[in-house]
C-alpha cells in the first residue's frame, strides 16, 4: 500500500508540473504577444513622428530654394518611373485637387520608414500645399486652409468641423495586412513588384489601406476642392465586423505657419511686398503725368482705384489675380479704399494711361516678388485720395493745401503738406485670437473675406468708409498693420514707409 501511495504521489506531482510548465507557457505567450504588440505601436509612433519632423521641415524650408513661396509640402511618390522609389511626384494630379500616395522618404531626405508590421508608410497631402509644379494653387498663405477631416475609430469627427480646423496632410501607417486586402501586396495585374525594390509591394493604396465601410482612407473624391475623410484606427479595430487598422498622424495651419512666422527674413520679405505693391501704383502716376498748369505741383499723377473688398458677392474667387480689378463706378467708386487691385483698366481709361498689371509690375521686379504677391494679395489693402484718383479734373487742388486736403493722413498728422500722401498701402499681418478669413471653395464655406476688420485693426479697419480717401489711417497705438505711403515729388511720386 505505501508503494501505491508513493506512485500515485509521484503521479500526481508529474501531472502538477506538466499543468504548471503548461501554465507557465502559455502566460509567457501571453507577455510576449503583448510585448511584442508594445515594441510595434512604439516603432509606429516614433516613424509616424519622424515623418511628421521631416515633412515640417520641408514645409518651412520651402521658400529657400523657391523665393517668394512659403508652406508647401512635397507630393507624396506615385509610381517609379523617371524618378526614383521614394521621391515625390513631379505633378501629382491637378491643381487644388488632393493626393495620397506613399510617403516621399527620398525627397525627405530619410530611410524608408517602416511601421511595426515592416510596412513602409503612405502620406497624403491637401491640393493647396502641393508642391506640385504647375498644378500648383493660385494662393498659398497662412490662412490656407486644410482639405482633410479626421474620424475617431468611432466614426466622431475630431479635426475639421470648421474650416480652419481641417487638416492640411496626413502621413499613414498601414499595419499588417487585413483578409480584406490583396494578399501579398504586390501588382494587382502582373503580381510582381512595381519597382519597390526598398518598400516592396505596389502603389496601390486599397492594398494597404482600408476603412470602416462608411470612411475608406484608400479613395479620394479626386475634385479639386473637396474635403477628403480619413479615420484613424484603435487597438482593437482590426476586430471590428469591418477591419480597419490605419494608424495616422496629422499636420496642421498653425504646426506650420507658426513656425514660419518666425522665421528670419519672413518679415522683411512682407515689407519687401508691401513696399513694391505702393511703387506700382505710384508707377500708375509715374506713367504720362498730366500737365496742369493751375495746379501746383504743376502735374497732376493720378493713381489707380482700389479693388472691391468683397471679391465674394458675385462668387469671385479671392485666389486668382485677375479678380483683383478696380470696380467701373465713376467719378468715385463705392469707397476709395479697398483691396490693392491687379487690374485697372477702367482707371487707364479716365486718366488717359496704358500700364501693365500689378502682377507684371511684380514680375519685372523679381519672380520672388511676383511670387509674394500672388500668394499674399489679399492682404494688401489701398486707399487713393480723392485729389489722385483717376477721375479727378487735373485743374483741381490736387491736395496743395492742407486747410481743404483732399489726401488721407497718418495718425491726424496734416501739420504739412508732406503730410498729405495721394495713397497709402497696407499689409494685414497676423490674425488676432479668434480671427477667421475663410472663403469659398470649397462650396458652402463662409466668405469671412470680405470683412475688412479680420484684416486689419483699429483706424485702418473702421475707414473702409472712406468715401473721399481723405481719413486719417494709423501706425501708431500698438496696431499689427504695416503701411507704406505714396509721397508726391515736383515732377512724380516715390514711396516710403509710412511713419
């Protein structure tokens, strides 16, 4: 009997040791799973991070090698033709339209960046910040919005409720491959590579990304201004009835213009803008000036009206230059002060001149110059005083007198007739707290553009009434506005900043 005793112990302790080392095995699976799960969320988080550093940089780097052009973000890499596996795309669609490709990690100046299941990462890129050759947008400045909202796992919309909240590009780890997908991720036609020698697989998106069978990351409306959806996944989403397992990181406005902003020669370049935008229109009155015999000085230098402020009331797009014109109402328009106009062919016609665009005049300057302007122009405002106006009958006062000045002024200063400018130029710098300039397209957003105040400050916004031209515009007080004065010589005009 001890002997059974003693075997069915031993017996007994056998089977505790094979459950216990089974035990053990499979906790220890367990741990290694979950482990395993850490270590490939963390590579995701740091590439998605790096991308995002990488793709910052480019943006505010930009302009060095492209003057005048600030803000743009390469094209993401379509396919390997002439360029390489990992370089952006020459083109990449057509203008103002988004794009979505794989991440441009040779252009970026990275390896190929690989998430935690070894898939290289994919980017898309709004059509306004494409740095995309002669697709690119018409208007590019720090109230540019994004074309992309972003969805929780949950489908709650998180980025893009309102325009200026919209996100400007998107970079995409695909995670593993979903039953969904194409199984090996190579040629969908050939089943071979396509030239992905680094990356491996194809350039088709649908077989690495995928959504929540509302919101599909892999397809694009493919229309210019439209706003595009991606949803970002969560831990357990490739669980869900329809797998979906992208995990994104986003870019922002503000992540980059606030760095811009801040940038050394951004704010010279503004001024460097501002400055030229009043020597063209001096250069209006520089053009054939009439002789007037009863004026004094003795030629009377018309300059240019301004353009409407309200670019919108007729759907005009605030992108395009040639919507920029001054407004055919004579002998005055609505108001003598508005935006700074390309176009004044009706101002030719009452003062008797023929002179080139502003966009030219900008253009024989420099290409920088011509490229400021046409990405920052509807941030420039002018007012013309009623003695300059194209209109106004050269046997007039011609602000010779400061008792009757028909002439705008700088912080109530008419103590002289140096004091009395023919036209002012000013530059509407950051937004305040709270400020928004949106504007159609796309479709269906406010026009916050056509209100002068959410430009400029103080005096500045509160004389957009100014019928004759003759108000007194601010430097002083603290406000943001920055303004060159159009000042009258003998013979012409020349320009300088306001004091």
């Amino acid at each position: 009997m001890l002997t059974i005793h003693r075997q069915s112990g031993a017996v007994l302790l056998l089977i505790l040791l094979v459950v216990i080392i089974g035990m053990s095995a499979v906790l220890l699976s367990i741990y290694s799973k979950s482990a395993l799960q850490v270590e490939n969320d963390q590579q995701t988080a740091r590439v998605l991070a790096e991308a995002k550093a990488a793709l910052l940089s480019y943006a505010v780097t930009y302009a060095l090698n492209n003057p005048g052009e600030y803000g743009f973000l390469p094209c993401p890499d379509l396919s390997v033709t002439a360029i390489k596996e990992g370089g952006a795309d020459g083109s990449c669609g057509s203008k103002d339209e988004n794009t979505i490709g794989r991440l441009p990690w040779r252009t970026l100046g990275l390896p190929a960046l690989r998430d935690g299941a070894g898939e290289c990462l994919w980017y898309a890129v709004s059509g306004y910040y494409k740095a995309a050759g002669s697709a690119k947008t018409d208007m590019l400045n720090e109230d540019t919005n994004g074309l992309f909202s972003i969805y929780d796992s949950t489908g709650n919309l998180v980025s893009g409720s309102n325009p200026e909240d919209r996100v400007v590009a998107i970079i995409i780890a695909p995670g593993k491959r979903l039953s969904i997908q194409n199984s090996d991720r190579t040629d969908l036609a050939t089943g071979t590579p396509q030239g992905t020698e680094t990356c491996g697989g194809n350039y088709t998106a649908a077989s690495y990304l995928e959504g929540n069978g509302t919101i599909d990351n892999a397809t694009l409306s493919g229309t210019a201004d439209t706003v595009d959806s991606f949803i970002n996944a969560s831990a357990s989403s490739k669980n869900d009835s329809t797998p979906f397992n992208d995990q994104i990181i986003t870019i922002t406005r503000e992540e980059i213009w606030e760095i811009i902003r801040t940038q050394t020669g951004f704010d010279t370049a503004m001024s460097n803008l501002t400055q030229q935008a009043a020597q063209c229109m001096a250069d209006f009155g520089n053009t054939l000036p009439t002789f007037c015999g009863t004026c004094n000085p003795p030629y009377h230098l018309n300059i240019p009206w301004p353009a409407d402020m309200d670019l919108g009331a007729a759907g005009t797009d605030y992108r395009v230059d040639s919507n920029y014109t001054d407004p055919n109402v004579p002998p005055v328009p609505p108001s003598l002060f508005g935006r700074l106009p390309n176009i004044y062919d009706d101002s030719e016609s009452y003062a008797s001149k023929t002179s080139i665009t502003t966009a030219q005049c900008m253009q024989n300057v420099s290409s920088e110059m011509e490229k400021l302007y046409q990405n920052w122009k509807d941030h420039l405002f002018y007012v013309v005083g009623w003695g300059y106006e194209p209109f106004y009958d050269a046997g007039g006062t011609d602000c010779d007198t400061v008792s009757s000045r028909d002439c705008p002024i700088i912080n109530n200063d008419a103590s002289a007739l140096d004091k009395l400018y023919p036209g002012i130029v000013i530059f509407s710098h950051d937004r305040e707290t709270g400020i928004t300039r949106n504007a159609p397209p796309p479709s269906g957003d406010s026009d916050d553009k056509q209100t002068v105040s959410n430009y400029l400050e103080g005096n500045n916004a509160s004389n957009y009434t100014d019928y004759w031209g003759t108000k007194s515009y601010q430097t002083n007080g603290g406000v943001n506005d920055l303004l060159f004065c159009i000042q009258r010589n003998a013979t012409s005009l020349s320009v300088s900043q306001c004091p």
